[in-house]
C-alpha cells in the first residue's frame, strides 16, 4: 500500500516539524495569521468549522453506515456487515488516535485561543476526515451505473473536507498543519478502510433504494 506509506511518512514528517518547532512550523503560522484575515464571513467559516463536530459528523456516518448494512443484508451480500462494522471502527479509533497525540505534542493553539490539550492534530478535521470519507467509501460500491458518479461523490467529499479545514483555519481554531496532519493520519485510516470495503463491499450494478 504505497498511499498508506506515504501518507504516514508526510504524517511523520509533519509531525516533527511541529513538535521541534521547525521552519515548516514557522511558515505555518505566518499562513494561519494570514489566513485570518480572508474576506469569507465569520458566520460562513462558523459553519464549515462546526461541520467537522462530532455532533453533526458522526450521526452521519452512522445513518450511512446503517442503510448500507440494511441495504446489504437484503440483497444477500456476503459479510454485510463487515464494512458498516468497519468503517464505525475506524470512527471510534480517531479519539483514540488524536486525544494522546495532542497530549504528547502540546502545541499551543492561535492567538485567542485557550492554553492546555494542545492543538495539532485537529480532532474536528479528523472527525471530518473519518466520518465523510467512510460514508463515502461505504456508498461508492452502490454508485456505478447510477446518476451520480463515483468521481463526482469522491470529489464532494473533498471538497467538503477542505471547507471544513479552511473553516477552521479561517476561524482560529487551528493552524494549518493542525488540520494537514490530521488529513494525512486519518487518510491512512481511509486506506485501510477502503481495502476492507472493496474486498467484502457489495459489488452489484444496482444503487440503494
């Protein structure tokens, strides 16, 4: 899996650079100050931010997660309910992953924000990540031959993603490295899940319905 190695490496790498206070640490500051004073309305980057929350993030997932099992299990898919079980997995582990990363790292967060549980990498992206990148991987076997292609929903989810990203930036809620490492850690969770969707997802011609 080189999309996993790499993703890890550049993981790694930023990393590093945040937690010796490197030059790529140094830029990244200039460029959140800097992005701060973009003209996107505060009530617009407020949304976006509040996008990548647990509260609006996972319920998602879960109905996603949850229609896909049913859906599987009527069809007579094999393993319905590995994928579902999966991708709710991969959710669970971003706590897991994130809480003692920002313990270990400590990275002080933008000007206003509070001191203490440090801020990279961003838990709200890598809800983001995790959440709308499985409920994506999960629906994307049921896509082909649909109206909506599989390129369009891929390219959704990015899109979505990166508001979410910018939206935090953008607010002082993070840096940017924050949110970049955080996109490269739970891709590599993505990678994984993406495996195990396509060798047990439901491979028919028909979309959900």
């Amino acid at each position: 899996m080189q999309g996993l190695t790499a993703l890890l490496f550049l993981f790694a790498l930023l990393t590093w650079q945040v937690a010796v206070d490197g030059p790529l640490r140094r830029a990244d500051e200039r460029i959140g100050l800097a992005a701060r004073q973009t003209r996107l309305p505060n009530t617009v980057a407020e949304f976006f931010a509040d996008l990548g929350s647990m509260t609006v993030a996972v319920p998602i997932l879960a109905g996603v997660a949850g229609y896909v099992a049913w859906y599987a299990r009527r069809t007579g898919a094999p393993r319905w309910w590995l994928p579902p079980l999966a991708a709710l997995l991969a959710m669970a582990a971003v706590p897991l992953l994130v809480v003692p990363l920002k313990l270990l790292i400590d990275r002080p967060g933008p000007p206003g924000m509070p001191l203490g549980d440090g801020f990279y990498p961003s838990g709200h992206t890598a809800t983001a990540v995790v959440a709308y990148g499985a409920a994506t991987l999960l629906l994307l076997p049921y896509l082909r031959g649909s109206a909506y292609t599989r390129r369009e929903v891929v390219i959704g989810c990015l899109v979505l993603n990166a508001a979410v990203g910018f939206g935090l930036v953008r607010r002082g809620y993070h840096w940017p490295l924050d949110v970049l490492g955080s996109w490269c850690l739970c891709g590599a969770l993505l990678v994984l899940l993406s495996a195990c969707v396509d060798r047990f997802g439901e491979a028919r011609g028909d979309s959900p319905s």
